[in-house]
C-alpha cells in the first residue's frame, strides 16, 4: 500500500478547518479534512481543474 504525503491547502490557514491533499504516484489526487480524516475524496487532475476553475467564476 502506497503512503499518502498530505499537504496542507494554502487557503485554510490557520483555521482548524483545514483541507489536505496529496497526489499518488498513479496521478489520482486524494482530498481530505481535518474534522473527518478517514473520510478521503478521489479524483483526477483534470476534474479537480474542471471544478476550481469553474467556482472562481
């Protein structure tokens, strides 16, 4: 089983609302919160672009 390296997102700060992602060596992004760690969403590069780029708008 590969190790995740979580990152902290820049965004949260300092807040206890924190949001981490970590990339696998397959390429699938994993995303997680501080408050429900076990709790992990996956999803492509791609996708992710697709969504951040569509709620700055």
């Amino acid at each position: 089983m590969q190790t995740l390296h979580w990152q902290k997102s820049t965004y949260s700060g300092d807040s206890s609302n924190c949001v981490y992602v970590a990339a696998s060596t397959t390429g699938t992004i994993h995303l997680r919160e501080s408050d429900e760690p076990d709790i992990i969403v996956t999803t492509t590069t791609q996708s992710l672009h697709a969504l951040i780029r569509s709620l700055a708008q």
